[in-house]
C-alpha cells in the first residue's frame, strides 16, 4: 500500500522572504512547492491579493526534519 503525502503550508510572505527559506529547506534536501497567488492573478489579468501573497508547501512527511529549519528562519527574520 503507498503512503499518500499531502502537501501542507509551512510559511506565507513575500516573494523574497518565502525564496530565501525555500533555499535553506532544499540545501537540507526538503522538495518545496510556491504558490504565488499575487503572480498567478496577474498573469490571467486582473489583481487579487499583494505581493505578500506568497506561499511555501512542503510535503508533509518533511515537517519534522524542516520544523527547526523554519522555527530559526523565522527567529532570524522577525520585523
């Protein structure tokens, strides 16, 4: 029987920020998925959302091993 894994989202901003965690997740060998809700409308022609409409999935088999990862991530980055 295969395991089924869902995708969960780990983390919402802007572009830059969500890309610079996503790098750190995959250096550690964690798939990342974007989905950039603000990119999306833009490119079907009407505006919805912001630019901070950005969000980062991971597999949800990986939450334990990109938990502290992101914990840190979000330490270093608080505004």
């Amino acid at each position: 029987m295969d395991e089924k894994n869902d995708l969960i989202k780990v983390f919402s901003g802007s572009l830059i920020t969500v890309n610079l965690l996503k790098t750190e997740l995959e250096k550690e060998g964690i798939e990342t998925t974007v989905h950039n809700e603000y990119q999306e409308a833009m490119t079907a022609g009407f505006a919805t959302g912001t630019p901070y409409s950005v969000d980062l999935f991971i597999i949800d088999s990986d939450l334990k091993k990109a938990q502290p990862i992101i914990n840190h991530f979000k330490t270093i980055n608080e505004e």
